[in-house]
C-alpha cells in the first residue's frame, strides 16, 4: 500500500484551553460512563468527543474519556495489535469505500480518519483519506500533529489533507481493538458516539 508513513511522528500539544477565535465551528458529543464493550478499561470508554473548525479551515479533535491514558497502556483483550482512539468523518452519506484500514474489499462508511494509534511500542498521529478507494486506489496515510494529557486525547487535522469538506456531516469519537494487524479484518469496536456537524 501507498503510504505516506509515520516517517516524522508529530507530538504537539493541543491545549483545549487555548480559545477559539469568533468565527470557529464547534460540534460537540457526549457519552454514557460505562457503556464500553468487553468490560473495556476507563481509557477506552469515550465521555465526550469534540471537533471545531477554526478560521483557517483545519479541525481541532478532542475526545475526553473516563480514565487516564497509560504512558504505555496494556492491551485489554479482544486486542493484541493496536489500540485507536479515533474521529471518523462521513462526509457523503451515498459513499461507502472499502478497504484500509479495514480487510480489502470491507465497506465502510467513512470517507475519512483520524486515529492516535498505540502498537504496543509507541503512539502515533495518523490521518487516514479513504476516499482513494472509492476509485480502486490506495488509501492515503499522513502523520498528524497529538497530544494525550491525562484523560484527553487531542488531534489536528489540517485544511490541506482533508479539503473542502461539506458544511453539514456526520462524525463521531471511537475507540477501537485490533485482534489482527491494521488493515485486516481484526478490528473490532469498543466505544463510540454519532452526531451531525452542523453549526
């Protein structure tokens, strides 16, 4: 596969306090406590998940969770692999690409990805453009400026990888297992949340 890969691993911090100017977009989602599958540990289970989009055109991802992300966390079964926590963007609601970084040939309805990935080894940032697929290329991986503080999760995807994006779309904050390697059909989720971006 065609990868733009973690050549250059960014870590920025991205401080929630820091305001937004006026002309920012917000889209906010909260989720139940403890509603985490496979008895999954507080850094899994999703509270709350944020997107704004500043002047600029680029988003702001924010996800806060019911527990303190380990410097080096385990890896809860099912997963043996990796661990994302991650934003999905569905910016057309008619299009479903298959492939990365799910099994080739598995639909999914996002067009779009931004996961902070754990190996076992180290965190990576990582943007995922799946909308390659939808014309039998290869997806598009790009490494993307995070931060993890405490029980936030912080991401920045700019303007230049995601494009023109629609002003009204759905998103969601979720986390997710890998029982195989990215880009099988391993993956499985944990905890996720849905809303509309719509401001």
């Amino acid at each position: 596969m065609r990868i733009k890969k973690f050549l250059a691993l960014a870590t920025v911090a991205v401080s929630s306090a820091v305001a937004q100017p006026v002309s920012a977009q917000t889209s906010t989602v909260s989720d139940a406590v403890g509603d985490a599958r496979f008895n999954a540990p507080a850094f899994q289970d999703i509270v709350m998940g944020q997107i704004t989009k500043t002047a600029s055109g680029d988003f702001a991802l924010l996800m806060g969770l019911a527990g303190t992300v380990p410097a080096a966390p385990p890896m809860p079964p099912p997963a043996n692999a990796a661990i994302f926590w991650g934003w999905s963007f569905d910016l057309d609601p008619a299009s479903y690409p298959a492939g990365y970084p799910g099994a080739p040939g598995l639909a999914l309805p996002a067009e779009f990805l931004v996961v902070v990935s754990w190996d076992g080894i180290s965190f990576e940032g990582i943007a995922i453009d799946r909308r390659p697929l939808l014309t039998e290329e290869e997806a598009i991986l790009t490494p993307v400026p995070f931060s993890i503080n405490g029980t936030i999760v912080e991401a920045v995807l700019a303007s230049s990888l995601i494009g023109n994006a629609p002003p009204s779309f759905s998103w969601g904050p979720r986390t997710v297992d890998w029982a195989g390697p990215v880009g099988s059909g391993g993956f499985i989720p944990v905890d996720f949340a849905e809303t509309v971006f719509n401001p």
